[in-house]
C-alpha cells in the first residue's frame, strides 16, 4: 500500500512530465509557426497598391474596350 506521501510524490511527477511534453509541443508550433511567416511575403499579407493610369492611357483603354 503506498502512503500518501509517496503518491503525492508519483502525481507531481506525472505533472512535471506532462507539463515538460505541453512546454515541448508548444515550443514546437511556435517555431512552426516562426517559420511559416518567414516565408510569406509582403505581397501575400497586403494587398497590392492599384497602379494609377494616365489620363493618356484611360483613354485609349475606353476607346479600345
């Protein structure tokens, strides 16, 4: 028969462990997650600015349609 003390020792080691695997896996994803962003460009989080066109080119593009 295990005395109190003893399984309040095996519990808080049990807990130690599974907070050890927790810290693990989230240390993980915030890398995954590091590397995701790194890879994205400008281009793929803001939208591209319009392209103003001269007076010259609006018109020749209604002429043209």
């Amino acid at each position: 028969m295990m005395t109190p003390k003893n399984q309040l020792t095996k519990e808080e080691r049990l807990l130690e462990r599974d907070r050890s695997k927790l810290f693990n896996e989230l240390e993980r994803e915030k890398l995954q997650l590091i590397k995701n962003i790194k890879q994205q460009t400008k281009e793929d989080i803001l939208p591209k600015i319009p392209e103003k066109k001269s007076l010259w080119k609006r018109i020749i593009k209604v002429l043209m349609g």
